[in-house]
C-alpha cells in the first residue's frame, strides 16, 4: 500500500528563505509555487530563484506548481525543473483534460504528476482527466472552483463534487485525492473540522497555506486510537482462524479486513505512537 502525503503545503517560489523552512514543518509534501503565488512581472525571476535553489539538490525534495498550460510561462517552467533531481513531482493548475499532460509526461521522465482540479469543465471532465500519462494524484481547488462555478460556500454546497473526485481518483488506480486550503489561518477548530469532513468523503491529504495549519491537518487524517485498537484486535481474530469470526459482535469479511490493514499500515507509515 502506498501512503499518501496528508499535509501539502505551499511556499512562493520568489521566497528561497521559506523553502527549508517549509520542509522543517512537518509537513508531508511541499509544493514551490510558480503560479498564485508570484506575480505576473516576477514570474521569470522567480523561475530562476527555485531553479538555483534546487538545481545543488541530489535527492527529490520539493514538487514544483508550474504555471498553467495557457500562460507564456508554462513551457519554460517545465523545461526548467522536470530534469533535477531535487524535484519531486510537478503540479498543473487548472488542469482539465489528460492531453494537458502529455508533454509535461514526456519531459518529466517518470517524475509523479499532480493535478489542480479548480474549474467546471474539470469537473465534467474528470473520467478522461484522470486517464493523464503520469497522473499520481488530484488535488481539489476548492476557491477557484466556487468561482468558477458561481457557488457560495466550501461546505456542503460543493460536497457531490468531492464525491466525484473521490470516485474517479478511486476508479483509476490514483491516490486518494487531496481537499483544498481552508483560509481562516486562525480557526484551529474549524480548520479540525474542514480536514475531517474531507477525510469522511475519502480524501486522504489537505492543501495548507501556512506551517501553522500543518499539524493540525496531519493529526486529522490520522487513525484515532479506537480506530487502531480495533483493527489489532480484527488481525489477531483472523491470524489462524477458520470459518466465521467476529469482532465486537460483528461477522469480519474481507472488506473489514482490508481496512484494518489499512489503518495499520497508515499508522505505521508515519511512525506514530
């Protein structure tokens, strides 16, 4: 089982002081960014500041967020990271079909893809999105989407759109997509509740916009210790058993099983406890 990054975490591409910075978060992923990040007229600077900055780097550190396809920028961003080492992986924004993948695939030679998922036709487009030569993951830019859409509100209101993401991240053989920034840098609470609401609906990561988010966004996708007793005690009812079993009452099949192994599993990866 692979075991996707939960926290993803966003620095400007102009800020070279901020990059370590962001990797001693704690968070899972960091992700340089080249687009919303930087200004229009800092754009070519700001390519050349992360290029120096990991151009030295011997091992994959940072995914890279090149601007989008129909900037004049998009070309020279991806010519400039898709070969050093020290990037990662490269995330599209505004990613809509699987053709807008194709060069970045060829000269990113292996390197994982990420999708920005932040427009309707996106939406309607996500059974051919997800079929992109290269596509590890999508992330869900839930500001832009709402805009893009006419909706107000990040809630409810745009939760049948999670699901789809879900699903056909599911339906492709993809990591379990990644919920968008939640703003209110000071609602600890709500920010609590936003990355368990995107955890309910089968996200397995959150997009952060400041190291203080990282640790609360990391906790959240988490299993909890009920979560982690029961699925020890459904492991050690099955190791050697024949026939039905049951845990608390309850028949355990493979489905059960396969997501005890997974709470595990999770829980092993990022060395809790």
């Amino acid at each position: 089982m692979t075991i996707a990054a939960r926290s993803i975490l966003f620095v400007p591409g102009d800020r070279a002081e901020r990059f370590e910075k962001a990797r001693s978060s704690g968070a899972d992923m960091v992700v340089i960014d080249l687009e919303d990040a930087v200004l229009p007229d800092r754009k070519a600077a700001a390519r050349n500041t992360v290029h120096d900055a990991l151009a030295g780097l011997t091992e994959p550190r940072f995914v890279v967020r090149v601007n989008s396809l129909d900037t004049a920028w998009h070309a020279d961003d991806v010519r400039a990271f898709a070969g050093l080492p020290g990037v990662a992986g490269l995330m599209l924004p505004k990613a809509e079909r699987a053709s807008d993948f194709v060069a970045m695939h060829e000269a990113a030679a292996g390197k994982p893809l990420h999708a920005l998922v932040e427009t309707v036709s996106a939406i309607l487009n996500l059974a051919d999105l997800v079929t992109a030569p290269g596509l590890a993951r999508l992330s869900f830019g839930t500001v832009d989407f709402q805009a893009d859409a006419g909706i107000d509100g990040d809630g409810a209101e745009i939760d049948y759109v999670r699901t789809q993401i879900v699903l056909h991240s599911r339906n492709a053989g993809l990591a379990a997509p990644v919920d968008g920034v939640s703003t209110d840098l000071t609602d600890d609470a709500a920010l609590a509740r936003d990355t368990d609401h995107a955890r309910r609906f089968g996200f397995a990561g959150k997009l952060c916009v400041h190291p203080r988010q990282v640790g609360i966004v990391n906790a959240a996708f988490l299993p909890s210790d009920a979560d982690i007793d029961w699925a020890t005690r459904v492991i050690a009812a099955i190791d050697g058993a024949f026939g039905a079993v049951a845990v608390d009452g309850k028949l355990i099949d493979k489905p059960v099983v396969d997501r005890a192994r997974r709470l595990l599993e999770t829980h092993a990866a990022f060395q809790v406890g």
